[in-house]
C-alpha cells in the first residue's frame, strides 16, 4: 500500500467548515490612518521580480566593500538603503501572508453559512409551524425568530421587486415602437 504524504494530501470536502481558529488577525497600531503615498494614490509598487530579489539585494548592498567607490557620495546610504529593502520585502510578505489568511478565511465563512443554511432550512418550517400554534415560541425564541423573520422580508422584497421588473417590461413591450410611428410603418392612411 503506497504511502501519501500529508502535506500534498488534498484536504476532504466535507461540506462543514473547519473550527473556527483562536487566532485573529492582528489589528492595526491605533495610531494607524489611512494616507495616500507619493508616486500616485498607491505609492511605489515593486515588479513581483523586484519582491521576489529584494532580500538578497538588500544582504549585497550591506554586505558591499565598494558600495561608496562604486556608486559616490550621491547615492543614499548604504545601510539605509539595506534596511529599507529588508523591511518593504518584510512587508511585501506580510501582504502575502494576509491575502492567503483571507482567503482562507472568506472560504471558511461561505462553507460555515452554506452548511448552516442547509440545516436551518430544515429547521424553518417547524419552527414556523411551532410559531404559529404557540405564542410562546416567539417569546422563549426571539432571536430565532428575527433570524426568520430577517429571510422572510428579504425573500418578499425580492418578490415584490421581481414582480415590478416583469411588469415594467412587459408594459415597454406592449408600447409601439417610436421609430416605426415616425416611419409610418403600422399605419394606414386612407385617400378621399
């Protein structure tokens, strides 16, 4: 029997969304304001090359013996620019990281809700019927009820406005057509 390594192992569907992780994404210093950067509204953006080059760039700069011969007194700071590499890529990083966790985490959500409606779907219609032959349940339920109740009007006003778009075309479909009045296509004239 071969062996599969679990690492590539493709994960199983089940249907139901893993358990929700104790870890949350960490939030921003609240010191933190959204600003607009030079270069355009999103600042300089590195090529994926650049990114992907960027560390080693950053360890041959600092690391260099001819940084000043090479490049003169009107180059940046060796360091600083050494430094400043090191940490955009660190950032880049973390951009990627942050895209994967969300992701996941957007997959995760629509997994939990799909699993969750089927099972609340089996529990709509008892639970309205309860509703409607004992006043109680609305009382020892209330937020099961909301969450009911929530579905219904959005499912009526999806209703109502289905129904208003069939009528309004149906009555632009019954009107002449403007082009073929001003053709006189349609009509008929009668000679005295």
């Amino acid at each position: 029997m071969k062996k599969v390594s679990q690492k590539t192992a493709e994960p199983e569907q089940s249907g139901i969304a893993d358990a929700v992780p104790a870890e949350t994404a960490p939030k921003p210093p609240s010191t933190y304001v959204v600003r607009a950067l030079g270069r355009g509204a999103n600042g300089y953006r590195p090529q994926r090359a650049q990114r992907q080059v960027a560390l080693k760039a950053a360890k041959e700069l600092s690391t260099s013996t001819q940084y000043a011969a090479r490049f003169g007194q009107a180059a940046p700071d060796q360091g600083e620019v050494a430094d400043a590499l090191t940490t955009a890529s660190g950032w880049s990083a973390k951009v990627q990281e942050a895209k994967a966790w969300c992701a996941y985490v957007v997959q995760q959500e629509n997994t939990a809700w799909m699993h969750a409606g089927g099972l609340l779907d089996g529990l709509k219609v008892p639970f309205e019927f309860a509703q409607s032959r004992d006043v109680t349940v609305k009382s020892n339920f209330p937020n099961t009820s909301q969450f009911f109740a929530f579905r219904s009007a959005t499912a009526a006003r999806a209703a109502t406005t289905r129904r208003a778009n069939k009528e309004a075309k149906t009555a632009t479909s019954t009107q002449p057509s403007t082009t073929a009045a001003a053709s006189g296509e349609g009509t008929t004239t009668t000679k005295s």
